[in-house]
C-alpha cells in the first residue's frame, strides 16, 4: 500500500524543500509494482542533495531496472524538519517512485559511503518501522544489504545489516538478487546462507570472533581480536571483495532533479583504481586494479547522456585524472565535439605539473574559476611518508604558470596529523600557502585568493597506515591554532576540520564488532546527521561509550602492532597485509614507492584475482624482484 | 526567433522553485535538440523568459515560457520534439511565435487568475456572506513580511464556486502590476483561513497583449 498521500500532500508545505521527497524526476523509473517479482530499494543515508550525485547508486538503479523482473525504486533520509513531521504524522519512510514503505519492498541496499552516516542508517530503517538488528528481523522483513565505500570494514555495522557487498558491486548486486529471489520458498537463515556463497557477500552471523582474555580498562571484559573464524567450512574467510574484469557500460539515463542538488550535473566514470600508492589513501589501495574506459567509449558516452538528459555539465570523475593514460586526448576531443552544445566538463584536482595547467585551460574554454591542487603535506619529508612527492618547487612553478594564465584563485588541499608529523611540517604549509599567495599577489595584486583546506588525517583500514592511530585531539587543536595564526588577511581563506569529528571518524572506520552497541545507543540518543558539524551530537556519542563500558580513545589512538588481527581482515581487498606492512615500514624511513603502472610491486591484486585479470587492466607484468616480498 | 510555449506545470513537480523551474525547462529543451539561442560571455545562458515567478506549490494551468531560437522551426516540429522529453507534471498547452522586439513578458504581466480549494468548514451561505463582506469593504489592511498595504484594490475578482464535503472553491482575479501584486493567500488571510490548508491553481496570467 503506498503511504497516505493526502496526507504527505499536507505535510509538504510545511517543510523546507519539498520537492527532495516527491520524485517523479526525468528518467526515474516506476514499474508496475504488482507484475514485478523481486522489489529493491536503493536507499541513500543522508539527504537528496548530497544523495542524488552518488553515481554508483545511479548505476545500480540502472541495472536493476533493466532486469526484466525486478523494480529498483530510490529512498534518502529526509532532512530533520521532515524526518519531525513524519513521525508526527505516523508516516513511514517511503520509496520516491511508488511511494511505498520501505518495508513493503523485498532488498533494501543502503549505501555507506563513508562512516558518519552509520546512525543515518539506523534512522531510515527505524523510520521505516523495521527492526534495526539483523537477528530481530524475521522472513517478513526485507533483506538489509549495504555497499559502498564504507564497507571495506563492514564490522561496526555488522550487527544491523544481513549481508554486505564488498567491492564492485555491479556483477554482486544483480546475483544477489538473482539468489535471493531463487531462494524465497526457503527459511531466512538458509536464504543468508545462499547468500553468503555469492562472491564478495559478507553475512556476518556466520562469522564468531574471539577475543583476548585482556582486561584492559576500556575494552570491556575482553580484549583486541584474538580469533575471526568462520562458523561452517563452507563459508568464505576472508571475504575478498568484487571487482569487475573491465569497467560496464556508463549509465547515461541518469536522473534528472527538479530541484536544485548539489553536483547538478552529470557523471561519468573514466576510471576506477589508482596505481600512485599514497599511503594515507583508502581508495588507492582498495580499489586496485586500475581501469580504464576507453576514450571512444566516453565520448560516446557523453553524447548520449546529453541527449537523455539535457544536463549542461559533466564531471568526469576519477581518484586521479592524470593518470588517465589518455587524458590528453580525452580532454581536447571531448571540447571539440561538445564545445557547440554548451557543455561543460569538470574535472578532480589535478595533479600539479605543468601538463595539468594546459589541460585545465583547455577544459575552461575562458572561464576561469577557481583551480585546485592537493599537495596534501607541507614539507618534502612529509609527502615522502606519504608517498605523495612532488617537490614543493614545483608546486610554486606550477601555481606560479596557474596565476599567470588567468586564475585568480587557487584551492590548496592539506593534511595534518600524518604519522611522524612535526610541528616544523605544519609550519611548512603555513610556508607554501604563504608561498603560493605570494606569488598570486605578484600577478594578480590584492585579487589573488588562496584557499586553504586542512583536513586532519584519519588512519583507514586497509592502508599502509592502518595501524597508526589518530593524532592526540592537543596536537590537533595546536596545529590547527597554528594555522589559524598563520593563515589569515586579504586573500587567505582556511578550514579545517572539528577535532570531535575527525575523532568520531576514526572511531567508526577502525571499529570492530563490538562497537554496534555503541552506535546503536548513539542513535537512540539522538545521534544522527553526524557527518554535518550543525547537527552532530557528540555529547551523545560520548553518553553511549560510557553506557556501554568501551574506550572510544583505544579505538581511536592506539597504535596497533603488525601482528594483531585488525578487525577489517575479514574482508580482504585483494592488497595482502605484507605488502602493507612494508609500506608502512617505508614510509618511516620516508622512502618513495613508484607509481606501480611503471613497475609492478606484487601488493598482492594479481595473485588474488589470477585468472579474472584481463588485458585492460593497467598492471604491468610483475617484477620477479618483488615478487620477492611475497 | 522566438517561440511563446504556454504550459501546465502539475503534479510532484510543483515543488520545484521558479529557478528550479528555469533548469527544468533548459534540460528538457536541450533534450528535444532545439537550437536555444544562449547569452554571450564565458558562462553563456540559454534565453528563456517566464512570465511570474509560480510559488512553490502552487499548480500552473496555463503559464507562458518565452524560448528564445538561433533557428527557426516550424513550430509543430518544435512540440513534437519537445512532448517526449518532457518531465512528468510538465505539458504543452499551446505554441505561438511572438515578434522578437516585442516587450519581455515579465512587463506585461497585467492580473493572474486563480481556482482555490480550501478547506472550510462553514454551510455555502455562510462563506457568500463572508466573501461578500469582504467585497465591500474599500479597505483591507494586510501584513507582510513587516509592511502593511490595502489588500482590497488587488482584488479584481472574488467568487464562490463550490462549498462540499467542508472544502470551498474559490475563483479569484489578482492584480498583478508591478507594485501593486495580489497574493491569493493574503486572501484566505483576510478571510480568516490563513492556517487552512489549500490548493492553489493559477489558472491564467494576464498579459496586455493578450487582454
Ligand atoms: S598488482 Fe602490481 S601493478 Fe597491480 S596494483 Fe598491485 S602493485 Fe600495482
């Protein structure tokens, strides 16, 4: 039954941007709900605007509406001011397409993004009237899956979900449903073990872990992970997550939003992976291996999107479009064919060489807005340990060439709270920003603009930095206060992050199971919204971690030791923890790896995936000496 | 050359702003591969000129877009690319060619009508009487956002269509000059329903041109 329309026709005028909660966009598909079999809803944990830019959500509605048999339909968790009247209203969450309850469809797939929309989750589902814990939920209810980046630690959101898809989940969504559905004359719990058969599906219940007889204060009764052990031989450990051989065909039927979105435009995948190694980089190192799509296929790509769509930008998304072995050509083909239709093209931070200024210049036509570079550590020692190194000479030569072709602003991306970092490295982006703006002042006068944008290192799972812990919230905040000192007046602009929330973050990407709880009481205690600085509710968080007798700081800042088993190995991204490790040991000697597409250095993705490898993918053969490390 | 495309906008879709609005009739009209004559400069705009801003909400029935043309078309095939593209809630009413000197519409916007339900729980003689109290009244001093002004003179027109089932249909004929704008809330307001929930469909916008 579709939710009370008059009803939500009613609330509607009462609350801030009605047109997120309506549907009915361009290109937004709504099948006969009674003739389908399998109903899925792809569900977005934080608001449309954000929601509607996600591509790979985009993508899986696409595939699952193009199965013959299955409905896809979409759901975001309204803002606050709705998320009130709702629940005033005893409406629950309902899908944009059918307007349905969210309980009435077969799968629901959360995508998890990145970790502070975890209580958002737990939000949708509790607005959706269904149980919030997987071993609460009964046959009647929906399958809880969840995807996304998130996932690579599926742990402290084990406890919520029935399964979850590792990895690329375009081959993975579609057999999940395909089981699902060929399994629905069967109990649940034997539904969740076909499931967990399907490759790069993590079903959580049939996973015990153990841990130590350590009575360490905070840890509870117990301990680090002593055991992760699979309940029934024929259950995968670890999981390895999916990837797909070559890149699928770009979805160009995107949705179009009637109202005002951030990202408004279209997108398009050009490729997948990074073989630059960064080592404070999550998405590096677990999205291996790189894949292209090729230049024809883009173009093509993007003439067919325009026509479907009618969207006037498109962003050509990537973790590092320089490295796209064609990126030249892309590019100048790309505004010789579309330079007639008013279309234009964005790009990620390039990196900084000349080469990138006239391809920027290139895609800009005449327009010149702000340009933006990531050298992302101060000092040359620095960006050595992060294996991120371009010599701070030329990042002045560059912004310097930048300047002179017309740009008058230019956005620098920083990090602090890097392992081993100095109070002198801080002091060598106040340095390099008072450098850069420096030299805009030269060109363009009191119009030169620098903005500054200082993040604070978050340690990731599956990094050669996973077992470094946060930086000590002190160090932060004089960091940032140095910053603060330093980077100021006509022409400078900074931000940075709120320490509590870069602790909350280090807390949920390096939890293990046991930290459900924690979330769980969060949520009940307000918790939500915890990725947006007006809405997080730390106090809360803070409440639930003494209701529950953990120690958010052990999650946090301690160090782990290489031998302990980090509760994210029960997934593997195909990077094996050796190779990790020896980069964690590099980088403290601050020596650089090169870019793998050059040499291979055995981390580990072609052994994991042999014979699913194809010829696109951009891993050279292996170095026999390497392969040594193996 | 430029075309005068009178439209309904219905359904979700009147949830969409005035500038949403804008986006949403450039997508569509860049789908049907019309040659939309843009602005110049380095972020060019395609050329499009609605009447009056349509309030969040409120059905249009009959509102005027002016799309301007590098090209000509004939302009049955200008519908008939366009109609397939078109977002749900969005229709074509009508195509006219206007003369390209003619003064922008948003000059000549001289009343807009409006059909509103609302939900009124009083017997039909009962809301006449009302309506025709108000009616003869010379002054109706209403507030908003701070200034107070004579709602009464912007009332052009002001019937009862419908009272049942506690709901009442109102047809009404605002002045909309520059300055001197009615707003058909402001006269639920005055008729004691400001908190009333209701529908609102404007059903014409006047222009000079157009009587
Ligand atoms: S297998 Fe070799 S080339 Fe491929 S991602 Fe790993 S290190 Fe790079």
């Amino acid at each position: 039954m579709q939710v009370d329309l008059e009803k939500l026709e009613r609330i509607l005028p009462t609350v801030q941007k009605p047109g997120r909660y309506v549907g009915g966009e361009y290109n937004s598909v709504v099948k006969d709900w009674n003739a389908i079999t399998t109903r899925v809803c792809l569900a977005f944990p934080d608001i449309y605007d954000l929601g509607m830019s996600n591509l790979g959500l985009m993508i899986l509605y696409r595939i699952l509406n193009d199965l013959p048999d299955v409905l896809a339909e979409r759901a975001y968790l309204p803002w606050v001011d709705m998320i009130t009247a709702m629940r005033g209203a005893g409406m629950p969450l309902y899908s944009l397409e059918s307007k349905r309850p969210l309980g009435d469809f077969d799968i629901i797939g959360i995508s998890l993004p990145y970790e502070q929309v975890y209580t958002n989750a737990l939000e949708m589902l509790d607005l959706a009237g269904i149980p919030l814990r997987s071993d609460e939920r009964e046959g009647s209810h929906p399958l809880i899956v969840a995807g996304g980046h998130a996932t690579f630690n599926p742990e402290p959101m084990a406890a919520f979900f029935d399964g979850f898809v590792i990895g690329d989940g375009e081959e993975a969504m579609v057999e999940l449903v395909e089981v699902y559905r060929a399994t629905s004359g069967l109990r649940r719990e034997a539904r969740l073990k076909a499931l967990a058969q399907v490759r790069g599906v993590y079903v959580p219940r049939f996973y015990r872990v153990r841990y130590a007889e350590d009575p360490s204060p905070g840890m509870g009764e117990r301990g680090p992970i002593a055991a992760i052990e699979a309940k029934t031989p024929d259950t995968p450990l670890p999981v390895v997550k999916r990837v797909v051989r070559t890149l699928p065909p770009p979805t160009t039927r995107l949705i179009v939003p009637t109202i005002d979105v951030s990202h408004n435009r279209a997108a398009i995948e050009i490729n997948r992976g990074c073989t630059r190694g960064c080592r404070f980089c999550q998405a590096g190192m677990a999205m291996r291996p790189v894949r292209e799509r090729p230049v024809e296929e883009i173009i093509q790509a993007t003439d067919t999107i325009l026509r479907q769509t009618g969207f006037e930008e498109i962003g050509l998304l990537s973790l590092s479009p320089s490295d796209y072995s064609q990126i030249d050509t892309l590019v100048k083909r790309m505004v010789e064919r579309f330079a007639d239709e008013h279309l234009s093209i964005s790009l990620p931070a390039l990196r900084a060489d000349s080469f990138s200024v006239t391809l920027a210049e290139t895609i800009a036509g005449g327009r010149r807005t702000g340009f933006t570079f990531a050298p992302e550590a101060g000092s040359d020692r620095m960006r050595a340990t992060i294996n991120k190194s371009i010599p701070s000479r030329q990042v002045f030569d560059v912004v310097s060439e930048v300047f002179r072709r017309g740009w008058q602003t230019i956005k620098l991306y920083f990090m602090i709270g890097l392992p081993g970092e100095e109070m002198e490295d801080v002091r060598a982006i106040v340095e390099m920003v008072k450098t850069v703006h420096m030299i805009g002042r030269r060109v363009h006068g009191r119009q030169a603009q620098v903005n500054v944008s200082v993040n604070t290192f978050v340690p990731k799972p599956h990094t050669p930095f996973q077992w470094v812990g946060l930086d000590g919230s002190r160090s932060i905040r004089d960091k940032q206060a140095l910053l603060r000192r330093e980077i100021r007046g006509r022409g400078l602009k900074l931000d940075y992050n709120d320490p509590e929330a870069s602790m909350l973050e280090a807390v949920l990407a390096r939890g293990d199971r046991r930290l459900a709880e924690v979330i769980h009481q969060a949520w009940a205690l307000g918790a939500r919204f915890d990725a947006w600085d007006d809405q997080r509710d730390f106090g809360a968080w803070m409440r639930a971690f003494a209701k529950t007798g953990l120690d958010p700081d052990l999650y946090a800042y301690r160090q782990r030791s290489p031998d302990e088993l980090l509760p994210w190995e029960v997934v593997s991204t195909g990077v094996r923890k050796r190779f990790l490790l020896r980069e964690y040991e590099r980088s403290r000697r601050r020596e650089e790896l090169s870019d793998c597409r050059e040499e291979c250095h055995a981390c580990g993705i072609l052994t994991a995936f042999q014979g699913e490898s194809s010829p696109v993918w951009c891993c050279p053969e292996p170095d026999p000496e390497a392969t040594k490390d193996r | 050359m430029r075309l005068r495309v009178t439209f309904s906008k219905k359904g979700w879709l009147i949830y969409s702003s005035h500038l949403d609005l804008m986006r949403v009739w450039e997508r569509a009209l860049r789908r049907a591969g019309v040659a939309l004559a843009y602005s110049g400069g380095y972020h060019p705009r395609p050329r499009l000129q609605l009447a009056r801003a349509l309030p969040l909400g409120h059905v249009g029935e009959r509102e005027p877009i002016d799309v301007w043309l590098d090209e000509p078309v004939d302009q049955r095939e200008f519908s008939q690319s366009l109609v397939p593209v078109l977002p749900e809630g969005l229709k074509l009413r009508q195509v006219q060619e206007v003369r390209s000197g003619a003064p922008a519409m948003q000059t000549q916007v001289v009343a807009t009508e409006y059909r509103v339900r609302v939900d009124w729980d009083q017997p039909a003689k009962t809301a006449k009487t009302r309506i025709a109290q108000m009616l003869a009244e010379t002054e109706i001093t209403h507030t908003r956002r701070g200034k107070r002004y004579n709602l009464r003179p912007l009332i052009e027109r002001l019937e009862l269509e419908d009272v049942s089932e506690e709901r009442a249909v109102l047809h009404m004929r605002l002045s909309a000059r520059p300055g001197a704008s009615g707003r058909p809330e402001a006269v639920l307001d005055a008729l004691g329903l400001g908190d009333a929930f209701a529908r609102y469909h404007r059903t014409r916008v006047m222009l000079k041109a157009t009587g």
